[in-house]
C-alpha cells in the first residue's frame, strides 16, 4: 500500500469517527479530547512513548468509545499544536522491523506509536544540545542528552553506523571509559542500554544487516559483533543538519569546510 492510500484511508477513519463523535454528548466528546491531551502532556513530561493502544484504553476505555479514536486524536493534535505549540509524531519503523519483514527502507509507516514534540521554531543562537533537553524539573536529563549528541554525532561521522567497541573507543576521547565508573553517568554501558530501550538507539545484529540499506550495511563485519545506528526516536528528535553542524563546531577554526566533508561522508 503507498503513501497516498495509507493518507486515504486515514482521512476515511477521520470521517467515521467524526460522525461517531459528533452523535455523543458535547461535554463527553470534549472531555475525551481533554483526556488525550492530558496523556500526551503526561507522557511527553516523561519523555515516554505515546502509545495507541494506552490511549485506547485508559482515555477511550475499549469497546465504548473505539470508534471515535482517529476524531479525538486530530481534535487533541488541534488543542496541542495551538495551545502548547506541540504536537504528537509519529515514530518510524525501526530498522530491524524491516528487517525481518523485508521491507524497504521506505517502506509506509504502519507503526502507531508517538513522541511529544515541540513545533515552536528554535532561536537562530539557540545551543543544539540544550535545544534538544527532556524537560526534566531537577535537570537530570542535561548530562545523558549531552551524552546522547555526543553518540549520535559519532554515528553519523561514521557514515550512520558503527561497532559498539569503535563507539567506545570514541567515548574514551572525552573521558568516559567502558570499564570504568565515570563521576556522573556511572556505567556508560548502562546509559547506551537506555538508549536502546528509548529507541535513540538501535544495535543491528549480523543477521539483520543483510537486511539493511546499502548506507547501514557492512562488508566486513566479524561474526557475532553487532552494529549500532540511530533509533526511531532519534531520527524524529534530531535532525541530520543540526547534528553535522554540532560536529563541525568541535572543529570552529574551519566549520564551513567540516561541514561539507561530514555531508559527503554520509551522503
């Protein structure tokens, strides 16, 4: 199924549920909508996914309001976007579901799962990293994020894939050592763990990369020794842009010229 049908059929669920919505008591229709914005708000306070089917059954409470659920999230997406200057994303397949389905990297979408994002342009001299920060009330979130960039950036120089041992090797660079306990984040390994878990990451095992793209595959790759690319939520939260540009102001005595050598790198 292409794009456009997948647009088409949305826009038909759309149209059902509207009717379904509509034939409802008003104050009811509208407390559902306040129930899905108030999850949304709930999950991207988290920094969790926002998941259909949580949605279906803790706001919509399956089997009584089903019916209505496209209406209600385009109504929440409306409420999110005007009053909060945010919206719900969709997250892309990862790289291992088309994998396994053989489907290519462009395949359509079928996932339902979103993240909370803002839609509120950026300031021009607004730092990456901190433009980029889960709103965390005790800041907690500012030196894993940091971190994060750092990792995502190491991907991308390296043409969007590498070996957990040559990432480490690259960690060592700015103090963080695989085997030791470093002063803020403990064990590395653990918080590239959570990565994985979040989705910012993906590990790729051999069996996979056949599977992959040209850009993420490895001709030589040691048996049992896996790959990591960015995840599903990196690509949503983190544009290839601003991450070349973050690498080439590592190196500001010459960001133009870095920055065309990081494109043709990975392009």
């Amino acid at each position: 199924m292409s794009e456009n049908d997948h647009e088409a059929q949305r826009a038909k669920a759309v149209e059902l549920a509207e009717r379904h919505l509509k034939a409802m008591n008003k104050k009811h229709a509208e407390a559902l909508v306040k129930g899905v914005v108030r999850h949304a708000l709930a999950c991207g306070a988290r920094g969790a996914v926002i998941k259909r089917d949580d949605v279906m059954k803790r706001v919509l409470h399956v089997g009584q309001h089903s019916k209505t659920y496209a209406a209600v999230f385009e109504r929440a997406q409306a409420v999110l976007r005007s009053l909060f200057g945010m919206e719900m994303t969709r997250l892309p397949n990862k790289a291992t579901s088309r994998a396994k389905k053989n489907q290519p990297k462009d395949a359509p979408v079928q996932r339902f799962d979103f993240i909370l994002r803002s839609i509120v342009p950026k300031k021009e001299t607004e730092p990456f990293i901190n433009a980029n920060i889960a709103l965390n009330r005790d800041g907690s979130g500012i030196p894993k994020r940091t971190l994060l960039c750092i990792v995502l950036a190491v991907i991308l120089a390296e043409k969007r894939k590498i070996t957990a041992d040559a990432l480490y090797k690259h960690l060592e660079i700015v103090g963080i050592f695989r085997q030791s306990s470093h002063t803020i984040f403990d064990k590395v390994e653990e918080v590239i763990a959570e990565f994985i878990k979040d989705e910012y990451l993906e590990k790729l095992k051999n069996d996979e990369l056949s599977n992959t793209t040209s850009s993420q595959k490895t001709t030589s790759l040691a048996a049992g020794v896996d790959e990591i690319i960015w995840g599903p939520r990196a690509k949503v939260e983190f544009p290839e842009a601003e991450v070349m540009q973050f690498i080439a102001k590592m190196f500001p005595e010459s960001e133009a010229a870095n920055i065309e050598a990081i494109l043709s790198q990975v392009a």
